[in-house]
C-alpha cells in the first residue's frame, strides 16, 4: 500500500507534485510553478509558467516584470496532469493563498505563510480538512501569541497624539504590513495623510489599484520637516536608522513585527516603540488551526519547527519536517 502523499516531493528548493508535475513555492526557474504568495521567499521570477491568484500575479508583475501568467481565482478548480487544483483565501496578505491538491482520492493543502486575525487588506483564512497539512511555524513556540491588532494600533496613535511636535515613524514589511497598517489605522480613525518612503510607492499604488483604499498618501521625500511634525510615516524596516530618517523631526521609531515581542529584536534595531503585528499564525493559531483542518499527518516547511512536531506528537498527529531552504523570516 503506498505511503499517504507519495505523490508529493518535498526538495531543498521546493514541493514537487509528482502527477502535476508542478511546483508549489519553488526557489528555482521551473517549467510549472504553483506560487502561494507575493512574498519574495516563496514567489520567484523566471518561470516557464505561473498558477496563481490574479492579485498574487499582479504583485509578481510589479516585483519581477510580465510573467507567463495563468489566473486562479479562490475557488475554481483547474486540472494538471491528473491533478485537481484549487485556491482558497489564506489571510496572509493580498491575493494569499493555500493550494488545495486533490488525487486519487487524498487531500494535500499547501498552506503556504498564513494568519487567522481579521486583515482589512485580505480575504481571511478558510478551514480545508484534507489528508496532509503542509504548514509554515514562523511563531512556532509557546511564547508568541499576538495581542489584538486594535489595541497595537491605538498604542501608535496615543503616541501620536501625545507628542505632536514629533513623528512617528513605523518599519513596515512593504508587501502586505505597510498597507495593512495603514488601513488599520483608517478603520481606527485616523483619516490624516500618511505620509511613505519612495520604496513603498509601487505596492501601495496596486493595492489601491486592486481595490484596498488606503486614504490620502503623501511622499515624505521632499517634504518640509514641519509638515511631516504630528504625521505617521510609514517606511521599510532598513530605512529606520540609515541616513534617509535623519532628516525626519525627531522621529519616534516603531516597527510592526510580530519579532516585536522579544524585547532584544527591538533593542538591536533601536526601536523605541515596538508594535506585535503580525501576518504569521501566532502558537494557538497555528495549533488551532491544525486541530480545526484535522488532518493525518501534518508536514512542516519552515520556522519553530521541533515545538510544533512535539505538540503534533503530544496530540497523537503524525508529523515531519521538510527542510526546504530559501524560506526567512522576513521582517514579518
């Protein structure tokens, strides 16, 4: 009897599904390539062809130019090979996706990075029981688990407010954080113009252009330093102490990470005013999770990945660890 999922490859540079012959989030050029995500550790350019969602797309083609694209929209099912393959909302970003994998009767999802907190830039993640859960662990250890969204953003702008002759300035991740904050901070009230650094210009741009209204942007280049005194400035986290910030009024540094948490990440970047915002499951999230999809065995591609086999133990699921490479951290 062959072994559950032996139709599914795991190598260094990424998942390879045998009777596609296709693969999810690969780290090289490949013929057929299935991509979860914008982010640059799990989209490449250089593919022969690309399955992904037509927002996905749409960010490769700002990041890495024209790709030979095939649109997939969150539920539509397409066939390779013997094959059925769908996409449905992860909540990670724009246009996320896990990758539903349908053959011979087995179910494998490729959860790809994915996070369970309500995300006004995003469709949110949808529960698909299956056979094998291919999960990310970013935050796989007990000691993550995120405060509520609102609460962070109400903690930037009382700092704000009360120092109205400085600006704030966040280090946001410029896929999916820096816009996902800026429309938190519009559903909090904050109608003010934000203010951005020239790298997040692109991004913000399509994401208004996919629909996501992020309320009136300004470019803080060529900005008088009094106009910016009382603003939020939104940058990537390696602008916030280079020469570009020095000319900003006495910024407050922040940054929106869920590496926040620990109190030396945020010393080492000199941050003054952490925020935990995440776009990665916390530790409950991700075991919840698991516990909601119910599969039989669980794979693990990247991150805290011993915690959560021993918590997969503990609960009687059999798992293992993948060990594909080119996956990071990020800045979260």
């Amino acid at each position: 009897m062959a072994r559950l999922g032996s139709w599914i490859e795991p190598f260094p540079e990424g998942i390879y599904v045998k009777p596609a012959d296709a693969w999810v989030d690969p780290s090289r050029p490949k013929a057929r390539a299935l991509v979860t995500h914008g982010h640059a550790d799990h989209a490449r350019g250089g593919h022969e062809a690309v399955w992904a969602t037509p927002e996905t797309l749409a960010i490769m083609g700002v990041r890495y130019g024209q790709q030979n694209e095939q649109p997939v929209a969150y539920g539509e099912t397409i066939r390779l090979g013997e094959v059925d393959v769908s996409f449905v909302p992860a909540g990670h970003v724009l246009g996320s996706a896990q990758i539903v994998l349908d053959y011979k009767g087995e179910r494998v999802v490729v959860s790809g990075d994915y996070k369970r907190r309500p995300d006004p830039t995003c469709e949110p993640f949808v529960v698909t029981p299956c056979d094998i859960f291919i999960t990310e662990a970013t935050f796989g250890l007990p000691v993550f688990r995120h405060p509520g969204t609102g609460s962070e953003i109400d903690r930037l702008l009382h700092r704000l407010h009360a120092e109205p002759e400085r600006c704030v300035l966040v280090g946001a991740y410029a896929l999916g954080k820096a816009q996902r904050v800026i429309r938190e901070l519009r559903d909090r009230g904050h109608d003010a113009p934000i203010y951005y650094h020239g790298a997040m210009e692109r991004l913000c741009r399509l994401y208004e252009e996919l629909g996501v209204n992020l309320g009136e942007l300004r470019p803080a280049t060529g900005a008088a330093k009094d106009d910016l005194k009382g603003h939020i400035i939104i940058s990537p986290p390696s602008a916030l102490n280079d020469r570009w910030s020095r000319r900003l009024p006495d910024p407050v540094t922040a940054m929106a990470s869920g590496w926040m948490r620990i109190r030396q990440r945020a010393r080492q970047r000199n941050v003054e005013l952490p925020l935990v915002i995440s776009d990665h499951s916390d530790w409950d999230e991700l075991t919840q999770t698991i516990r909601e999809v119910a599969p039989k065995e669980v794979w693990i591609t990247h991150g805290r990945e011993d915690a959560l086999m021993h918590w997969c133990m503990l609960n009687q699921i059999k798992s293992r660890e993948l060990n594909l490479v080119g996956y990071e951290d990020e800045d979260d």
